[in-house]
C-alpha cells in the first residue's frame, strides 16, 4: 500500500502502464471536472486517507464495476490519479505532488471541504 | 460596482430576485462543477477581482448571449454567484462569505490555482 506509483516502469515485468497526461497537461478545470463527481470525490478521499497505492477492488463504492471503471478513468486522464498495473491488480494512487506543485493548496482545501459538509446537520 | 446583494429584496421597487440555494443546500461537489468550466472560471475571476456587482454586460465572453446567460444560471443554481435585477440590468456577485464559510479557502485557492496555469509556460 506504500509502494510510490511510477508511471515509467514499462519495462518492469508484469507491469504495465496506462497513458497519463504530463504534469504540464494537467489543467485545473479538469481537475475540478474530475473531482466534482461525488463517486469520484469518494475515490480520491479514500486514496488521500490512504497514502499510498489502492487496489480499485478495495475501495468501497456504490457504483457497478463498470463505472467505478468508467470514473477511475476520468481521475486518470484529467491528471488527479495514476493507474498502474502490477500483475492483474490495477492498482491506483493520488497524484499528490503534481497537483500540489500545480495548485498549491487546493487539494487540501477539496479534502477539508468534503470532510466538513458529512458533518452538516442535513450530511 | 460595490451594493452588496441581497437575495431578499423582494419588495424593492425594481427589484426582481431569483432563485437561489440556501447556503446550507450549496454542496461541494456542485460548486467544483460550477468552476469546471473554463467561461464559468473567467465569470468567477472576474467577479472576485471586482469585489461587488457587475452586470452581465460588462463581463466579456468568448461565447454567444444565450450560452452567457446558461453559465451565468448554471453558477447561480449551484451557489456560487448571486444574481438579481436593478430595473432592467442583471446583476452578479460572488457569493464569497457562503462558500468561505462551507468550504475555508477553497475559492480562495482556485482563484490562485488559475492565476498561476496563466503563468504557465504553454499559457
């Protein structure tokens, strides 16, 4: 659960690595497209609490597996999560410190802002 | 360019209110769609940067009157911005001290989030 992801490793066995933008690609209306799905808000909450690589099978959502993998996807391509397979686990982990460096402070804020509205009297 | 908005002025003469979310029915997730947009972003700038009111008319877009008009509807609907007509202008404005108080320093950090993608190189 605290392997770093790398999204290089094409060449290590039984790895195989799924097309991510570039930190440079990554665009902040994306990311807020991506996190403003309340599935997804859901997976990247587990991922942050977590620290590290989530296999998508351990992450609880009340979705059909086909889109938990339809939503995996968006995180993905808008730059908020890596995708790596390591074997036949594909397993996930936040982009962190891209998204830190990119938007300094924003993730954090998305994080707290979804902790404080479950504790809303109507939450 | 600085009358603060009153969503309940009902009885002002030339006053018409529309609808709004109570700030305890603006959810996170809705509010991170409403930024989603890259017009909708530009309205929220510009907006922030004017610290008060503006009319629609004064905002410049990059899109037609009635897509304006969507996006503008869109921010409001989901908490964002407040809108009201004086006589026959529509007038806008953040609805900073709601979101400031659901979400501490997410708006704050989006507004900075876009001011630096500008500064990006490939900007």
């Amino acid at each position: 659960m605290t392997t770093p992801i790398t999204t290089t490793a094409t060449d290590r066995p039984g790895t195989r690595v799924l097309d991510h933008p570039d930190r440079a690609a990554i665009r902040l209306e994306d990311v807020l497209h991506a996190l403003a799905d309340p599935v997804r808000l859901q997976i990247v909450r587990r991922l942050a609490a977590a620290q590290g690589e989530l296999s998508c099978a351990v992450i609880e959502l009340p979705v059909s597996k086909s889109t938990c993998t339809h939503h995996f996807r968006v995180l993905r391509e808008h730059g908020v999560i890596c995708q790596i397979y390591r074997g036949t686990a594909k397993m996930n982990g936040l982009r962190r410190a891209d998204l830190d460096e990119l938007f300094p402070g924003l993730l954090e804020r998305v994080l707290e802002a979804a902790e404080l509205q479950d504790t809303r009297p109507d939450a």
